[in-house]
C-alpha cells in the first residue's frame, strides 16, 4: 500500500469533483442552479484540498533537496 503515499488526498478530490458536478453532467441541474447550489461549495472545497496537498508536496520536496 505504500504507491498510495502522498495519492489518497488527490483520489479523495477527484471523488469530491465527481460528486459535486455529477447532477450538472447528468443535466438534473442548470449551471446557474449549480453555481448557487452547496455542490458549487463541495468543488471548490476539492479544489483547495488538491491545493494543500500540491503545496505540502511541494514543501516536503524542498526540504528533502535541502
């Protein structure tokens, strides 16, 4: 199980951005419903998580090269 160092934060975005745009690719939802919908906050929630964890990957190589 060790390949999934550093990989479950990413799966877990990518499932958050599956989820939250699901109804808006089925077509149960217009995009201005979606964009004031808790599923626009659930995307932009699985963004910022992809976010931290590109940073702290990031940080934890400079700190390796160092």
């Amino acid at each position: 199980m060790s390949w999934l160092n550093g990989k479950k934060t990413y799966i877990v975005s990518i499932l958050m951005l599956f989820v939250s745009s699901l109804n808006l690719i089925t077509g149960d939802i217009s995009l201005n419903e979606f964009i004031s919908s808790d599923s626009m906050t659930l995307l932009l929630e699985a963004m910022g998580l992809s976010a931290l964890r590109a940073g702290v990957n990031k940080n934890q190589e400079e700190t390796f090269e160092a």
